[in-house]
C-alpha cells in the first residue's frame, strides 16, 4: 500500500495545466480546442511530446484514441489504466477532461521521482471526441472502443459543414493502425472536476463517485411555415418557434416531476430561416433528459414522446424526432469505489460519495473493465463555459489520491 506521504508534484500538473490550456484558446480565457480540428492536433502533439519524455511508448488505435504506456515488472499482467479526454467544448474551460488526461501523466511522472514500481504495467488515455460538440454523439471513441458504437457510423458522423469524422481523422494525422477494444484492461480511472456545486458548497475536497447519470438526447424537427412576419394575421401562422417554446416548457415540467433524481433541458437550436422578419419555418433542437435511475430516465423520453406531437400539432406544426446519443445510467466497480475512499481517508482528504451529472468515457468503459471515477470541486459548479475554474489545491488533492488508488491497483514492488 502507497505510503500516505507520496504524493504528485502539484506545481508541476498546474504548469501542464496552464501550458496545454494556451493551445486553441477561447475568447474570455478558457478553450476552443474541439475534437479533430487543428488545434486538437497542436494539443495531442504537446502531449505525446510530454508522455514520451516520461518515458512511455504511445500506440494509437483506429479512432485516434491515444494509449502511453508505463511497463510493470510483470508486462504480461493487464494494464491500469488512467483515461479523460483533450478536446473541449466551443466555449470550454481550461480543466474539463484535460485535467485528468495531465492528471495521468502527472501520476506517471510522479511515480518516477519516487523511484516506484509496479507489477502491472500503467496506461495513460486521452480518448477522442468526448464532448460530442462537433461529432454528435459524446463519448463517441471510447463507445467504439467499448463495442456500443459501430466504428463504420462513427466515421459517417458529420460536423455542421459536413466534414466527416473519418475524414478529418485522417487529415488531421491521428489515425492509427490498431482496432478499437483489442487491448485487455485490468482497471480504469478517470479523474475529472466535478461539473457541479455538490463538493465546493459542502466544502468537501474529493468526490467519490458511484454511479453516473444516463441520458438521451433526442434531436427533434418542428416544422411550420415562414411567412412574413409583419403581413401574416396572427390566426393564419404556424410558427415553428412557438413548438420549440412550448416543447421547452414541456421538457421542464417533465424532469420537475421527477425530482431530485432527473435533469432535463434543451440545449442546442437550429432555427430556419433566422431572419427577423420570417416567422420560424424549421426549429431543429436536441432534448437532454438526464438520471441515475434507468427507470426514469425511460418515462421521461415515454412522456416527452407521447405530448410532443400534439403540441406542436395544435400550433399547425409537424413535429418528428430522433435519439442520437443515449447510454443507461452505470454503477461504477465496487471494489475500485471503495479504493478510492480508502485513499482519501489515508491522505486526510475529505470525501463524499456523489452521482456525475455528466457523461464520461468512463461510462462507456465501465462496460468492458472495472472502472471509477474522482472528482474535485469547481467554482460555483460551472462547466462547458469559459469562466470555468478550479483551485491547484483541488487539483493536486484529487491527483494525490489517483496516484494512492492507481499504485495500488497497479500493486507496488517492494
């Protein structure tokens, strides 16, 4: 077992931190640095740069998923590995996902000062394309990997250009040779800020997490009729802005119902011709119902489906719908959850069990491989936004307690 004085070299993971984070910048002081774009290219080259002065072999697999390899004394023991992801939303901040891809590699750095071995080999992932921003849907790698998303529809997947996900793969120069999933993983950690208020307005400084949240998004098309906006009598219109409004209402009232176990909201919208002086014609918009409880999360969508159309109906409007993206809500690895606990009380950290409002690769991987996650707090819980921040504090408690919980999954040597 680690000793309780090993610990990472804070200093150094917030100065990977700040590096890394002048990489595709923002306009208000966090990232744009989204999955497949150049700037995701210039980030995935300062990383293997980093990886590989600490000594580690990088292999990349078919969907540009980046695996850095530390060897065990036992190489032919399945690896630990430590995995989040580098790319970030269009505003995104500077900690969401990147913190624990750094965190990995800090661990790995960490372990090197301290002249530690262990018997299984480490693995340090960034997984490609968890946002979902511009290749719809999130976690879209790591769902390759994981055997839940075909890699032939992940290729087809297409930006709002229509630049395909293969084919910016491949420009890009991030396609590697090795199938997605051939690789055994004894154990997988993510390490990721926590993306709400919970741990910052408790004052507590780890998350365990136990169980995620699941979630569908089902993109929805309400179509009326444009139509000049100051001729048309108010009796004749169909306005399809009036579905997008209504349906609004209609996804709050639902995941109110359920509460305190369900989100739900409607985030991105496409409104058509968005011109001031025409009456909405086509409203495109994707409904996020999100909880830990599958039996909910199912009678939201049931309930959502079922009024949806006779809403938009009685406004004249046409109303269809598609889930593109879902995942059902996972427990995480029983043992590793309470390895983590058992980490934080050995630091003196304080601790609390939580449930991630967000999706992760670790969901995804939790469905091949014993996985958990760690969170640290976030100021005020804001995330997705350039304002995003974190404290080094937070950030190096929760990294010293990745380090705790991956030496001794790993098993050290005496």
């Amino acid at each position: 077992m680690p000793a309780a004085n090993m610990k990472v070299d804070g200093d150094r993971l917030w100065d990977s931190l700040m590096e890394m984070a002048k990489i595709g910048p923002g306009i208000a002081g966090g990232n744009n640095r989204q999955a497949l774009t150049d700037e995701d290219a210039e980030g995935r080259r300062l990383f293997q740069h980093w990886c590989e002065e600490a000594g580690m072999a990088m292999t990349v697999d078919q969907m540009g998923n980046m695996f850095f390899r530390h060897e065990g004394t036992h190489p032919d023991l399945d690896p630990v590995y430590i995995g989040s992801h580098l790319d970030t939303q269009p505003t995104g901040g500077k900690y969401d996902g990147v913190l624990g891809v750094l965190a990995g590699l800090e661990v790995i750095r960490s372990i090197r000062d301290l002249g530690v071995r262990t018997r299984r080999p480490i693995v340090v992932t960034n997984w490609t394309n968890e946002e979902g921003t511009r290749f719809a849907p999130a976690m879209l790698a790591s769902g390759v990997f994981a055997g839940v998303i075909e890699q032939d529809f992940a290729y087809a997947r297409h930006d709002a250009k229509g630049k395909t996900f293969g084919d910016e793969l491949e420009r890009i120069g991030w396609k590697g040779s090795e199938k997605p999933g051939d690789r055994k993983i004894h154990a997988m950690f993510e390490y990721h800020i926590e993306q709400g208020p919970i741990l910052e307005a408790d004052g507590v400084q780890i998350g365990v997490v136990t169980h995620g949240q699941g979630l569908r998004w089902i993109e929805c098309t309400v179509t009326g009729k444009g139509q000049h906006t100051g001729s048309t009598p108010m009796r004749m219109r169909r306005n399809a802005g009036r579905g997008l409004a209504q349906l609004t209402e209609l996804v709050h009232e639902i995941a109110m119902k359920h509460q305190p176990a369900a989100v739900g909201a409607i985030g991105h919208i496409d409104v058509y011709p968005n011109s001031r002086n025409i009456i909405a014609e086509k409203v495109v918009f994707t409904v996020d119902f999100r909880s830990h409880l599958l039996p909910v999360l199912l009678a939201m969508v049931e309930e959502f489906n079922a009024r949806a159309p006779a809403i938009c109906s009685d406004l004249g409007c046409e109303f269809s719908a598609e889930v593109v993206g879902q995942f059902d809500p996972p427990a995480f690895d029983a043992a590793l959850v309470e390895r983590v606990r058992s980490a934080a009380d050995r630091l003196g950290y304080s601790r609390m069990d939580i449930v991630s409002g967000a999706g992760h690769d670790a969901c995804w991987v939790n469905k091949v491989a014993p996985t958990v996650m760690i969170m640290c707090p976030c100021v005020d819980g804001l995330s997705h936004n350039e304002a995003e921040e974190i404290s080094p504090e937070w950030a190096s408690s929760g990294a010293d307690v990745l380090l705790h919980a991956v030496l001794e999954t790993a098993e050290i040597v005496a």
